[in-house]
C-alpha cells in the first residue's frame, strides 16, 4: 500500500485489513507525521470494518456523507442497547475515535504508548470482533 492521503476514499482493494497493517507499518517510524498517519489510518481501518459489517446487516452508510459518523454512531448505539457483544464494539469505537482519531490526528497529541495500544489492541480488535461475527452468522 502506498497511500498517504487522510481520505476514507480508498481505492476497493484495500480492504480495513490493509489498511491496519499500513497503520502499523506507519506507526514504526520514528517521524512524527508518519505516526499521525498511523493514527488516522487506524481510525480509517475500524470506519471501514464497521461500515462494511453494517452494510452485510443491511445498514448502509454513504461514503462520504459528513453525517456518517453521526449515523455510525446511532446505529451502533440502537443494537448495543439490545446486546451486550454490541455494547462492547460500541464502546471500541468510541475509544479509537477519540484517542487516534480526536486526540492524536485532530488534537495532535504526541503519539504514546497509550496510543500505540489503541491502535495495535484496540483496533485490531475490533477487526476481528467484525470478522469473527460475521464467520459465526455463516456457520
């Protein structure tokens, strides 16, 4: 992957898993930019997950709709109300939100070994929260 840019707008082979492990590769260098991108890449990885694990339960997200964070959040909010494994992907979401995406990206905050966990553990699992459910649903 050789992708610099800061777009949700991803070309259709790079999958949420793609874009992790560029995170990650990102957030080994020691420039301070390449672990901003690491952030936001992280992010990006678990927007995408969650909009495509919403879309095969038959809830779609227009890419590039400036509500689309707002309606994530609803529709994840509605289902984690009913079940406790939703609960537990809602709160996820909002703690990468806010520590790669708000802090580290936005706020610019220096990255930390904090963020490194959100974005080696947390993100990671909320990939596989999203895969896994999905494996058992076709089983």
């Amino acid at each position: 992957m050789t992708t610099t840019r800061h777009s949700r707008k991803s070309p259709p082979e790079e999958s949420a898993m793609d874009i992790y492990r560029y995170a990650l590769q990102k957030s080994e260098s020691d420039v301070v930019l390449d672990k901003r991108d690491a952030c936001e890449k992280g992010w990006l990885a678990v927007v995408e997950a969650i909009d495509n694990f919403l879309a095969s339960k038959g809830r779609i997200l227009k890419k590039g709709d400036p509500l689309s964070h707002r309606k994530r959040f609803e529709i994840l909010s509605e289902f984690a109300q009913r079940d406790t494994w939703w609960q537990s992907l809602l709160d996820k979401y909002l703690q990468v939100q806010g520590a790669l995406h708000g802090n580290c990206f936005y706020a610019g905050a220096q990255y930390s070994p904090i963020l490194d966990k959100y974005l080696k553990t947390t993100v990671r699992e909320i990939l596989e929260m999203t895969q896994q459910y999905d494996d058992q649903a076709r089983e």
